[in-house]
C-alpha cells in the first residue's frame, strides 16, 4: 500500500466510475466566520457541503443522462492508501461537460459532510 494518495476511486451508488487522475474531495464539515466588534469575539459557524470534482474516460456505454440528473445518491471516495470516504445525499450540481480528444467528461458533486468509513 503506498504511503502517499496518487490513485482513487469513486463508485455511485456502488458502482464503479472510470475516474481519470485528478479527482478531488473537500470533506464539508463547518464553515467559520469571525465575528467582530471592538475586538474578535470568535467564529460563527455555517454548514458546508462536501464536494468531490472528477473526470471520468466519456466512452459508448457512458450513461451521462444517469449521472447529470443524479440525487440522493450515496458516493464513496477510496483511497489507494487505505481510507475512504462516503458521501450520503449527493447530486450533481450541473451537467456534465464533455471536451473531446481525450474524452473527457466532468462533473461537480456535493452532498453530506464526508464521513470516514
């Protein structure tokens, strides 16, 4: 197992994506905002959803419609290095965005704060 994340996966309601390299995640949790006067009386806080931003290899069977009007998901984010992360309550933010050459399709997805599985 390596020490450092290079390689993760990323599975829809259990099945698998053909993530391309670069896919990210922000964990979501509390946003903080100081709160101020005569002096900083300390931070006000704000849900903040997760996010995960993929590419995925656009290929014939692709469904894009399947994953463009997708919510109430439930997507996991695993590591190479051992841990992952599921996101409950998830959807894709817009539609995706196909560039050719490559076949690149990307999308945003938010959901739940990320919990350690």
């Amino acid at each position: 197992m390596p020490k450092v994340t290079g390689i993760v996966k990323i599975y829809v309601n259990g099945s698998i994506q053909r993530s391309k390299p670069g896919a990210s995640l922000m964990f979501g949790g509390k946003d903080r905002t100081a709160v101020k006067g005569h002096r900083l009386y300390g931070p006000a806080e704000a849900f903040r959803e997760s996010e995960i931003e993929m590419t995925i290899a656009h290929m014939a069977d692709t469904d894009e419609k399947a994953l463009n009007d997708m919510v109430d998901a439930t997507v996991e984010f695993e590591s190479d290095t051992g841990p992952s992360w599921v996101i409950t309550n998830a959807f894709t933010t817009e539609p995706g965005k196909l560039t050719g050459g490559e076949g690149d399709l990307a999308y945003t997805i938010q959901g739940d704060e990320a919990e350690k599985k």
